[in-house]
C-alpha cells in the first residue's frame, strides 16, 4: 500500500497530466529542476523577511519615542533655566523638587467655558438616557418559573450527566424525555399568542 510513492527514486521525475497538452520551454523547466528552493524554504525566507520588517518598525518607534522624550526633556531643562535666571538668590543648581510641575491641561490646551458647559450638557443627557433604560428595563416582564415537568426532566438529565461523568451518550433517554417536555411547553406558548 503506497510503497510506489516513497520509493526514493521516483522523486526525480514530475509527471503532469492534463486534457490538454501543456509545453514549457527547456529554459522553464531546467530551471524548476535545479531550484533547490521548496516550499519550507520560501516560508523560511518569508518569515525572515517578515520578522525583519518587524524589527525595523520596532526600532523606527523606539527612536521616535526616544526623539520625543528628548524634546520634553529640553522644554523642562528651558523652562528650568528661566525659573533659574529669574531666581538669582541662590547660586547652587536647583533640586527636584524644585523643578516646575508639568500638568496634563499644561500640555493640551485649556478648556473654554463653552467646551466644559457642553461637557456638562452632555452628561446630563447620558445619566437621561441611562434613567430611561433602566425605567424600560423595570417595566419589563420577568422571566416565570419553568413548569414542573420541564425543571424535574432538566434535572434528571443533570444528574445523569453527573453519574455518567466519561459516558454522557449513556443519558440519552433523559434527553429525550427533556426535549418532549420542552417542545410540550414551546407549543403552550405558541398557543398562547396566536
């Protein structure tokens, strides 16, 4: 069984057949017989490439991370060389604590009156919203008991789950009683809204 494929020697030869008949230049062929590129190779060469790709972004965002803390750096060294210039008193180099604090609304732009009142607006319309949903929730109907049928099948099958633990195909006469209870039910309900 299959010992004609594995035979090593029928690997050399490619053997094509078609309806048609398909005729490739010497050139094409010579050269797909002395690729010694297979397709593990090529997945290789791709992930390599890939992995590659993926090292060079790293290091763009490194940089240009490292750029950035550069320049915050320089804006707290320029804003401490002012502070110094104009606080001559003391000639010793100033301490950390010292340094000016950088709050978030130093570095975006403050809010306007404007923006804070629609801020507000639009809160007020949320915790609106949130009200009206939970009055709809409150007004809905809530979920009835299961019959007793139905709730005494659903725990005989448990239970047999449960003492079948490895042989669940051993409770499928549970399951079936269970399904018949439940179909009983769904036809009640349908009956009752048509």
């Amino acid at each position: 069984m299959g010992a004609g494929a594995s035979k090593p020697g029928d690997a050399s030869k490619h053997v094509f057949t078609s309806e048609h008949p398909i005729q490739f230049s010497q050139e094409v062929i010579d050269s797909l017989q002395a690729s010694s590129e297979t397709n593990s190779t090529r997945a290789k060469s791709l992930e390599l490439h890939i992995q590659q790709r993926v090292a060079a972004e790293l290091e763009k965002l490194t940089n240009e991370n490292s750029s950035l803390l550069e320049k915050a750096r320089q804006k707290v060294t320029a804003s401490d060389e002012k502070d110094t210039s104009k606080d001559k008193k003391s000639d010793r180099a100033p301490g950390l604590l010292e340094l000016p604090s950088i709050t978030p609304k130093d570095l975006f732009k403050s809010e306007t009156k404007e923006e804070k009142a629609k801020k507000n607006a639009s809160s007020k319309k949320v915790q609106e919203e949130i009200e009206k949903l939970q009055k709809a929730l409150g007004e809905r109907k809530v979920l009835k008991d299961l019959p007793k049928e139905v709730s005494n099948a659903r725990q005989e099958v448990v239970s047999c789950l449960r003492l079948h633990d490895r042989q669940a195909l051993n409770c499928w006469k549970e399951v079936e009683v269970f399904k018949r209870e439940v179909r009983k039910m769904e036809e009640q309900f349908v009956g009752k809204v048509l």
